[in-house]
C-alpha cells in the first residue's frame, strides 16, 4: 500500500476575504489561517469609519490588495474584482462574511417586516453573496472555493433571529445551487455554520449574552466557539484534499446543531 504525501499549504493561492471589521470578526478568523497556510490575501472594508479598524489587520496579513466595499454602493463590487484580476490574473478563494439587517426589520417580527427591510436583508445578506460568485466564476478558471457565513437559525426558529433566519435560509438555498451550476468547473461551494460568536453583528441580537449561555450549556462539547475555530475550518475546507466535499453547510458549534 502507497501511503500518500499531504501538503497542508495553499501556498501561492489568492484569496479575497469580505467582511472583517475587527480583530473578533469570524472574516479575520478565515484570512489568518488562509494566510498562515500560504496563501494571498485581498481584504476590503466597509467605509472610511471601518478602515482604521481594519487596515492594520490587513497590513498584518501582508494584503497587497486592500478596497472599500459596500454592496450596496454601486459598481464597488465590481471595482474589486477588476482589481483582482489586473493584479492576479485570478482567484481562487473567495469568503463572504457579510450581513446587515435594519434594526426595524432584525428586531420585528417576520410577519410585520416591512418591504424595505426586507430587500435590505436579502440584498446584503443573500445576493451578495451571489452576485459575487457570478464575478469570481470567470476568475477561477482553474477551480476555486467559495465560502459564505451562515446560522442555525436559518433551520430552526432562533428567538430574536427573526429576518435574518428567512435570510439565512435564502442563503443556504444559494449555496447548494451555485455548487450544482459551478462544480463542473471545478468550483466548491460552501456554507459555514458557526455556533453564536461575539461579533459585532451579534450585537445587534437581543438577550444574546443569553443565547451564548444557553449554547454553552447545550452543546456537546460545553464551549463555544472561537474566530480562529471558523477560520481553521474554512481553511481545511480550501485544501485540495477537501476538493469533493462541496455544496455542503458545516457546523462549527460543538455540536449543537444536533441537540433538541
């Protein structure tokens, strides 16, 4: 028997990595471990209030490639990218870690959430995460791995989720498409599930303090989970040994997820 040699490294790879705000975000978690493993990293930010947050995390990651992004910003999405490929010719991870919803529309219930508030969920939370596969599949003409981020509370009813469950699930949905429609190309999809974190968008949950106690308490492996466990994870996901595992959501909550 021939025991195969495994190289654990992505070096050489380009990773666009969307979403960090600040040390405690899950995205920081990714673009370490993608660049402890070798690989590139593009980062963005938000706006110019988030970009003093964020630029030295990114000049921590030795990003040679660091924008503003704001989905909703007309043509922002697309200037990334563009910048991408005149730098690098391609991509080959790409970690969308970016939801918002209104206030009005997080913290009501799904049976009052007003239009508005719900295009801006599904917008920024959903299509997104779409719109940027469409600009990343010309990108990774030789494969490449999508990660997005996701809840439990998109499968079951999470107290105070609300909205962004619906938009969670939505987002799921996506995920398992665009694998059928992109792993012909060699193309992974994958959902990231985390157990609740104490990240800045977290803060907008009510009684979430109360959430990660009863998570703690729950879970089989009585911890929660870190940045840097999400990031591992996303990371092993991104490896060619992982290149038949897609269209998948993994949980990263010590198990929680299969706990009534």
């Amino acid at each position: 028997m021939t025991i195969p040699r495994v190289t654990a490294s992505l070096e050489g790879r380009k990773a666009l990595v969307d979403g960090i705000a600040n040390d405690q975000s899950i995205a920081w978690g990714c673009a370490k471990w993608l660049r402890a493993l070798g690989a590139d990293i593009a980062v963005t930010y938000l706006n110019d209030k988030a970009k003093k947050h964020v630029e030295p995390l990114a000049r921590q990651l030795d990003a040679k490639i660091f924008m503003p992004l704001d989905v909703q910003s007309q043509g922002q999405m697309e200037a990334v990218f563009e910048r991408i490929r005149g730098e690098w010719g391609r991509l080959d991870i790409l970690v969308h870690s970016i939801a918002f919803s209104p206030k009005e529309a997080l913290q009501g219930r799904v049976v009052e959430v007003k239009r508005e508030g719900f295009l801006t969920t599904m917008e920024v939370s959903c299509w997104s995460f779409i719109r940027m596969a469409h600009l990343a599949e010309p990108l990774m003409a030789g494969g490449g791995t999508l990660f997005t981020m996701t809840y439990y509370g998109s499968q079951m009813v999470v107290e105070n989720y609300n909205i962004m469950g619906v938009a969670k699930a939505a987002l799921e949905s996506a995920v398992r498409y665009l694998a059928a429609e992109l792993g012909p190309k060699g193309i992974r999809v994958h959902a990231v599930s985390p157990g609740p974190l104490a990240t800045r968008a977290a803060s907008g949950i009510p009684e979430f303090d109360e959430l990660l106690e009863k998570t703690q308490m729950k879970a089989p492996a009585r911890s929660l989970v870190s940045v840097e466990d999400v990031g591992a994870a996303t990371a092993f996901l991104a490896l060619d040994a992982a290149r038949l595992i897609t269209g998948e959501t993994l949980y990263i909550d010590g198990g929680y997820h299969i706990i009534d």
